[in-house]
C-alpha cells in the first residue's frame, strides 16, 4: 500500500500547486514548441513535400487522420472523436495523477511529456482534422511513419515511465 512517501504528500496534507505548476508548465512548453513546429510545416511545405537533410532523414509534410502508424486512418472521420475525447480524458486522468505524485520526478517527468504530446495532438485534431506530421526517418526503401515533436513527447515519456517502474521495481522495499 502506498503511504505518504510513495504520493509526495504528508498525511492530511494537499498537494503544493507549486509543484504541480511546474510539471504543467513543461507540458505548455512541449504543446507551445510542437504547435509552433506545425504551423512552421503547415505553412512553408506543401503536401507531401520532403527536404532531405541526412541520408536517413528528412522533412516531409503528411497528414495523419488516425492514430499512431495511421491506425484507423482509412475510416470515415469518426477516429477523429475517438482520439480527440481519448487525449483529453488522458489529459484530465494526467493531471489528476500529477497532483498525487508530484514527489516522484521522474514517474511526473515520464507523464508531463506524455500529456505535453497528447495535447498538441488534440489540438491537431480539432483545429485541422488530422494529426500534421513532419519528421521522416528511413533506410534505403525502409521508413518508419513520419511524426511530429508531440510524438516524441509521447514516446519519450512512455520509455521514461517503464524505465521509472523498473528502478523502483529493483529498489529494495523500505521498512
């Protein structure tokens, strides 16, 4: 059973906001530097555009309509609810976390990058319909589904969590 250590919170208190405050400002950054990479693409490529930088890597501009590697990207519009009302229901269930945990850094880190990404994904999908991707790995005739910053966030900080449950998985129990 978790106890006061295990949440950051001492028993009978309520979370200091300013602690929470700073995992939410992060998350504003990554939504701010994401949102602006967008527009940036959205503006200056054309559809389908690619620059090539590396012999790996380039800049592209595609539209994503589905979820990660275009998953029900073919449908009909309706994956465009689905996802919006997923990320903002991750988003609340996040916060809410945030608020009982923010005394484990990197567990909050791992879930303020997730929300950060969720987020500019959602606004992608109510302001254009569809998730703008940007970021284009490949290898000869092999490429992996372009992506964006908010994409990023959202690995990052999914790596980050499994990572954060493994070091506390070998951390020997406290007596």
């Amino acid at each position: 059973m978790a106890g006061p250590a295990d949440t950051g919170l001492q028993s009978g208190s309520r979370p200091a906001p300013a602690r929470v405050g700073r995992w939410l400002a992060l998350a504003l950054a990554i939504i701010v530097l994401d949102q602006l990479t967008k527009v940036y693409f959205n503006t200056e490529f054309q559809y389908g555009q690619r620059v090539h930088l590396l012999p790996f890597f380039d800049f592209t501009l595609v539209y994503n309509r589905g979820a990660a590697f275009s998953f029900l990207a073919s449908e009909e519009g309706w994956q465009r609810w689905l996802f919006t009302g997923l990320g903002c229901v991750a988003a609340v269930v996040i916060t809410v976390i945030l608020r009982r945990t923010h005394g484990q850094p990197r567990f909050c880190l791992a879930l303020t990058l997730i929300l950060g990404g969720a987020i500019g994904n959602v606004i992608d999908r109510v302001v254009y319909g569809h998730v703008v991707d940007f970021l284009l790995f490949y290898w000869n005739d092999w490429q992996f589904p372009a992506f964006n910053l908010a994409d990023v966030g959202i690995t990052c900080g999914a790596v980050l969590l499994v990572l954060d449950e493994l070091l506390r998985a070998r951390k020997p129990p406290s007596a």
